[in-house]
C-alpha cells in the first residue's frame, strides 16, 4: 500500500510544479509561445514524467534503507540518524545567510538548488562520520558507563550479527553455541539459506532429504526459543551461488559470518570479512596434549605402517600408538611422544607405558614340549 501511494504523490508533486512552474519561465520565452495553455500542459506532462521517475528511484531507495534498517545494530543505526540530522542541521545555519541575501530574478534558481546541494553534501557527510566514529557518542549519552568508555576507546567491540551459513544449520550445532552464550547479537538467515533449505528437503535424495528437514527444524527451534533474535533478511542478491550470496550480505551489514565449511571460511578471510569458522573453533577448544602426558587408550584397529596401533580421545583426535598392533581392543597407558597439526585436525602420537603383552598361540595342534626326564 505504501509503494502505489509514494508513487501518486510523486506523480502529483511533478505535474503540480509543471503546471505552476511556467511563471517562472523567462518573459521573452513566454512571448515567443504561440499557445500559452498547450505550453502549460506540455510543461505539466514533462513534470509528471520526472516526478514518476523520481517516484520510481525513491521507491527503490526507500526498500534499500529499511532492508538495511531491519538487519543493522541498534546502537549502529541510533548513530548513524544523529549524524545525519547533526549534518541538515550543520547545513541549514550555514545556508541562513545565503537564503536572506536579495538575489536578482535572473539568478533566483540559486537559492533551492544551493540548499538541495548543502543538505546533501552535509548529510551524507555527517551520516559517514557517524558510521565511522558513531560509538563515541555513547560516551556523550551514558559518560558515567564503563561500558560506553570502553566501546568509545576501541578496547571494547560490540556484539555484531552472525550470518548463518547452511552447513552450521544442518550441523546443528549452532543451537548449542547460542544456548551456552558463545554467539551474541542477532542471528540472521538469509534468504537464499532459506531457499537451499527447502530445495534439499524437495530433493528426491533421502540424505539431502534429511539434512533440508533437519535444517528447518532447528530454525522453527530457534525462531520458538529466541523470538525477535532470529531475523530472516529477505534481500536477494545476485550471485552465482549461496555462498557468493552469504559474502555479500556479510559485507552489506558488516556482521560476522558462521560456517563450517572451511574454504567458505578462507574466502571470507581473503575478502577480509569478519567470520566465525566452527571448524578453526572446534581446535582451537581442543584439550592441550603434550609430551610426556600419560592417559589410558583404547586401541581400535590398526595403523598404516606395520605395529601400528590406532585409537581416538573423547574429542575425536586420533592417537596413534607404536607397537600396539598386538593389542588392540585392549584399554591400555600410553605416553605421548609427540603431535601433528594438519589442516583436517591433529594427529597425537604416543607409544605404550610397558611393552605388549606376547599373545599366546591359540592353535590346537600346537603343544607345549614337554622337558627331558
């Protein structure tokens, strides 16, 4: 309803400045027209022609800023409007003394476009400089909040929204990190998350069938638990995949993006975005195993070089044991010799406390000699 209305009153404002603007023409302009009405009318088309295009421009601007509006911080957005307003208002007392100066007819032009020019300039100005030294205002509004100290000298940083990606939706683990307090500020799902969601659970695979479902349900978990916290952005980019699509909203909104996937990770890193790896997380939360540390393992199969032995701690990190072939599935005490950092994980190597127990020979032709009388 909004949209059709802007562009009426658009419409309106054009052809009403057409048709009142022809007394501002020129009088020797004016004495060359034949027909002073069919000028009227020709000027009042022309003005509902611009004033549609306008309408048109305005509509699209207005859609922008309220998409931006819904995903943007608030204390972000309460900065940016105080720049702008201190900006007009910076404007209009310096326009003051040009809009009571007496100008000649032929120069009267001057005086709107000179103030349509100003309020332009210093309110994109004091919009730009609100966005980049915006947080120091806090210190203005609340200077006795140690909080607003902080953010205002740079050592605190304010929560910023976190950009789902589709692998931490159906991995599922984001519904942990919210619960424990790890992700703070808005969450947001992206539409084209949305859209890959419903396209897996339509897929005729029943795996990709699964994670799509599975990935709804937990949004309609989160939507029930977090309420408002959970934004769905409707913006749809233009891209040749989500990802690509996931980068520009990221940068759009300047949160931090979540994902599991590792080389969406390093893209983001490239682009210098700000991104939330779960992969890098889940290391980085990994228990600290040095050399010489002793714990009791579970030997589960064999390793790839011959004696090897290989068994996994409670966090997943495979261990693998020297001369533990012979033992395996035995729980044993090993020692740790040394790790192995990859780009997939890590890879602790250990070996036993006490040399294996020789297996005894199980077959039943074979008889223990019997010693000399």
């Amino acid at each position: 309803m909004v949209d059709p209305l802007i562009l009426v009153l658009f419409l309106i404002s054009g052809a009403a400045t057409g048709w009142l603007g022809i007394e501002l023409l020129p009088e020797r302009l004016l004495e060359q027209a034949a027909n002073f009405e069919r000028l009227r009318l020709v000027l009042t088309g022309f003005g509902a022609v611009v004033g549609l295009l306008a309408g048109f421009f305005f509509q699209q601007l207005r859609q922008r800023l309220m998409q931006q509006v819904r995903t943007m911080p608030t204390d972000l957005l309460v900065s940016r409007a105080v720049g702008l307003i201190l900006g007009l208002l910076v404007a209009n007392l310096l326009l003051a003394p040009i809009l009571l100066l007496p100008l000649p007819w032929e120069v009267v032009l001057f005086k709107p476009l000179a103030a349509v020019l100003s309020n332009l300039f210093f309110g994109v100005l004091g919009y730009n400089l609100a966005e980049v030294h915006g947080r120091t205002l806090l210190r203005l509004f609340n200077p006795n909040s140690t909080e607003a100290l902080l953010v205002a000298e740079g050592v605190l940083n304010p929560a910023s929204a976190k950009i789902l990606d589709t692998s931490v939706i159906i991995d599922g683990r984001i519904r942990g990190l919210l619960a424990c307090g790890l992700v703070e500020g808005q969450v947001i799902v992206a539409q084209t998350v949305i859209d890959e969601l419903q396209q897996l659970a339509d897929s005729s695979n029943n795996e990709k069938r699964g994670k799509g479902r599975r990935g709804l349900k937990l949004l309609t978990a989160l939507r029930e638990t977090y309420g408002r916290r959970l934004v769905l952005n409707s913006t749809r980019y233009e891209g040749a995949g989500t990802d690509d699509r996931l980068l520009q909203l990221t940068a759009d909104t300047g949160g931090t993006l979540v994902t599991a996937d590792f080389n969406l990770a390093q893209v983001a890193q490239v682009k210098q975005l700000k991104v939330l790896s779960l992969s890098e997380l889940v290391i980085a939360l990994r228990p600290e195993v040095q050399p010489g540390d002793e714990f009791k393992l579970k030997i589960l199969r064999e390793g790839k070089e011959a004696s090897q032995g290989v068994g996994y701690l409670e966090d997943g990190t495979m261990v693998v044991v020297e001369a533990a072939k012979q033992v395996i599935g035995q729980r044993l005490a090993v020692v740790v010799t040394g790790a192995l950092q990859t780009s997939t994980g890590r890879i602790v190597f250990a070996r036993l406390e006490k040399d294996p127990p020789s297996r005894k020979s199980n077959k039943p032709n074979e008889r223990t000699p019997t010693p000399p009388r």
